[in-house]
C-alpha cells in the first residue's frame, strides 16, 4: 500500500454526511466522502446523471469535457449534471444493493 492511501487506513472521513452512515465506501481509502454536489443545483428542465463523481487532483465532475460538450451541442434547453453516487472514483463493485439503498437519499 502506497504512503498516501495508508494516511487514511482504516480512517472515517470527518466531512461524512450522517445520512451516509452504514455505507461500506465509507470503509475505503479516501480523502473524502459524500460530496453533494447538488448543494448548488438551481431548477433547470434536464438534470443528467452520471455514475459516480470522477476525482482528479484539484477537481470533481460529473462528466468528462467531451462528454459535457456532447450534452451542450445535443440540449437546447437548461440543463444541469449530477452523480447519482457522491463518493468520488467508486467501483460498480463497491454499490451493494445496501450501498445502492443508503445512497439513493441523495437523488
């Protein structure tokens, strides 16, 4: 195990959100967990899910730039993005049917 992920063995992370308690991601080795990227999401027309949050260093997103940019050339009205699962970089994997139940709080 690399130096980095061993800093979080083992540990809970202290932005967890209450509402995420019994989730088995909260278990992993990450910085950080739940982040609800729906805090600042206004009334559009279309909300498009992804997955899961994709983490790279000093950013969060639901979509990569193609993606995003496929959604905008295809939308003709307001849109807004979201993933459906606010821990960053989850496996299908780890989404246990609990898992799944847990998270969908979130939607």
């Amino acid at each position: 195990m690399s130096e980095l992920h061993s800093l979080y063995s083992g540990l809970k992370s202290s932005n967890t959100n209450t509402l995420c308690e019994g989730c088995s991601i909260l278990d992993k080795n990450k910085a950080f967990h739940s982040y609800l990227d729906y805090d600042n999401i206004e009334p559009c027309d279309i909300l498009f899910l992804s997955d899961s949050l994709k983490y790279k260093v000093g950013e969060i997103t639901s979509f990569s730039a193609p993606e995003l940019n496929l959604i905008k050339e295809s939308c003709s009205g307001d849109f807004t993005v979201a993933a459906s699962v606010k821990c960053p970089s989850v496996k299908e994997a780890d989404m246990t049917p609990d898992n799944m139940k847990i998270c969908r709080v979130h939607l």
